[in-house]
C-alpha cells in the first residue's frame, strides 16, 4: 500500500473476483476498474451479490464466506487479503464502505466527534488532539453537517437519518481514501434526504478526489449520478455501460428489462412495471449457459449451452473518446433493439 497515487493508475482494479459462502459461488468472476474521481455504479436486484463484492474488497466478509479467485489492486499495489495488518492499515485509507444503516454502523455509546478521531487516530496516531479537533470540524462541515463544533459533542441518536448518514460518510473519507464504495447509502431515507446525499457524494468526488463505487438496487439513481454502470445478475456483470447511453443503449436483456420496470411519470399506475418473469435462480442451482436465460424473452436454445460471449457494443461516440468500453454478457447483444 506504499506505491504514490497517480492519475495514471487505477485507484481500484478487480480482476476476476470470486467469493464463495461455504459451497455456493455468489461472486463468479467480476471485473471492476476505477479509475481516480470516477463514479461507478454496481446495479442489479438484491440477492445478485453487490454487498458481496463490496464486503470482499474490504477483506469484511462474513464467517463462513470467502475469496476463492482474483486479485485486487489498490492504487497500483496488490492487496493481500491473508494480511491483516495490511487490511488494517488499507480500509479507510485505501478504500472506504459506508453501508446501507447508518444507525447500525454508528456506535451508539459515543460521541460522532469521538467516532471521527478514532477513524483518524487510527491511520495518523500522533495526530495532536487540536489537530484532530480541527479536521474533525472540517470533516462534518465538508459533508453539509451546519453548526459541527456542536454537533461532533452529540450521539447517534441526536441525528437525523440523512444527518447519521453524513456522519459516517465523514468517517468514510476521513483519511482521504482513493475509493468510497458506498452501499445503498440511501436506501432507508427519504427521497428529498436521497438526494441530498447524492449530491454530497457528488461534492466529494469534485473536492477531495475520491473515486465513488455506489452499489444499489436502483437503475434510476447509478444512472443519474454515475459516469458508468456495471449490472450483475446471478453474481456476474453482464454489462458494463457508460451512462449516458444506458437509457438508449442498453444491449444486455437484463438491463432493458431493468430500465423497463423503471416507473414512467405520467403513466397510470399498474401500467409502469414492466415485470421480469420469474425470479433469479438460486446461486446453488444455477441454470447451465447464461444464467438469465430462463427469463429471457431473447432467449434461444444456444443461450443455455457453455458461458456466453462477452460482446464488444461500444457506442460509436464513446469508443471514439478511449473512455469508456461498453461490453455485454450476451449472445445477442448486438440484435436486442435498443432505444
Ligand atoms: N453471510 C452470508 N452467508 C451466506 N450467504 C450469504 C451471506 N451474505 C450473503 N449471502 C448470499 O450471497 C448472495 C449475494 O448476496 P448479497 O451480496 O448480499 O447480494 P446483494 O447485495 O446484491 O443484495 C445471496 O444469495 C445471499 O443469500
Ligand atoms: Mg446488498
């Protein structure tokens, strides 16, 4: 974890990640690159294995779950997940996770100005404690918390969810981290508190540089505020997208079928989901070929036969940047309609 940051290097690089909770492979082979100040979105239906993928990249997994394949760079240096101190020394400085409930990621016995410097002390412990002091302040003030000298004396419970949020996005980003992946950070709030914490997730990325993986359930949201979207299903990423063609472009059928559940304003209501049948097969008895298959209305008698092919789509004006690569995991990507 020594190697300096360059604009060159990725901040987060994954390749061929795989994680297996005792029998069953929920991660089977992602790919993930990130490069400095980038927003990704990890997208798909809960259960497909986003938290996974995350938990894993921290070296956080549960009991029982564990990486059987892969390798993970963090800003050019190879992490290893055997070593501890490494780990310890890497989350919060390297990569940072904010989780979906603040409330349970908050320590309810202590101050949120205590919880900030022991996220500090921890990476810098000779710190002095008005120093600490003073970037703590700054730190609840960077993520929109007014009137900080006040509010780091208060605990968990004294704030409100978009509030206790913000709070642990402070600790978070704490100690300048090259990456913040962050969990559906806003799925227990409100959809007005929703947006404000996209937009501070914006702020950061703008002032402090960090690089933002948001994992989510939500197509609408990756696709407002990411620079590029990667789907899973069935522990996969099936299509890797830059955003400003997934509404039109979208070639995977999951993804089509995901945009299409979407709800429509103006449309009257039961008319604006867009069903997927059927529901995702269990990660321990996955069909043989593509996993989707069995829901595909796409679908021929090939697609349930060997894995499918990684299609190059490559939108004509991105390929044309360098930026951004547009792959889908199908043997039809390139005869679904888009649009
Ligand atoms: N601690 C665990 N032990 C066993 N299985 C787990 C554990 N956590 C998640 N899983 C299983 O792994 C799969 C992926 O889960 P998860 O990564 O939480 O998906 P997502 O975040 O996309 O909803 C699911 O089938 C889930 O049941
Ligand atoms: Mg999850």
């Amino acid at each position: 974890m020594s190697a300096a940051p360059s604009p060159a290097l990725p901040a987060l690089s994954v390749e061929g990640l795989r994680v297996a909770y005792g029998d069953v492979e929920v991660v089977r082979g992602v790919d993930l690159v990130v490069r400095p100040g980038e927003k990704v979105g990890v997208v798909g239906e809960s259960g497909c294995g986003k938290s996974t993928v995350a938990l894993a990249l921290m070296g956080l997994l549960a009991a029982g779950g564990s990486v059987t394949g892969g390798a993970v760079t963090v800003s050019g240096s190879r992490v290893d997940y055997h070593d501890e101190r490494a780990l310890d020394r890497m989350r919060g400085s390297q990569l940072s996770l904010v989780f979906q409930d603040p409330l349970t990621s908050l320590d309810p016995v202590k101050s949120i100005g205590s919880q900030i410097a022991e996220a500090l002390r921890r990476h810098s412990p000779r710190m002095s404690r008005a120093a600490v002091r003073a970037r703590c302040a700054e730190l609840l003030t960077a993520v929109g918390v007014p009137e900080p000298e006040r509010r780091l004396r208060q605990y968990p419970h004294e704030f409100s969810g978009g509030m206790r949020q913000r709070a642990l996005i402070a600790v978070a980003v704490a100690n300048d981290p090259a990456v913040l992946i962050a969990d559906e950070p806003t799925t227990a709030l409100d959809v007005t508190t929703q947006a404000q914490v996209v937009d501070l997730l914006d702020s950061l990325v703008d002032g402090l540089g960090v690089a933002v993986v948001l994992v989510t359930h939500d197509i609408g949201l990756v696709s407002e505020f990411c620079d590029r979207v990667l789907v899973m299903y069935a522990g996969r990423v099936v299509e890797e997208v830059p955003s400003d063609v997934l509404f039109g472009g979208a070639a995977h059928p999951y993804t089509r079928a995901l945009l299409e559940s979407l709800p429509v304003p103006g449309r009257p209501r039961g008319e604006d989901l867009a069903w997927i049948p059927g529901a995702p097969p269990p990660l321990s008895a996955l069909p043989p070929g593509c996993s989707f298959a069995p829901r595909c209305a796409w679908a021929q008698p090939e697609c349930s036969v060997g894995t499918p092919p990684r299609v190059v789509v490559s939108e004509p004006s991105v390929a044309a940047l360098g930026t951004a690569l547009h792959t889908a995991e199908c043997r039809r990507a390139l005869e679904v309609p888009r649009g």
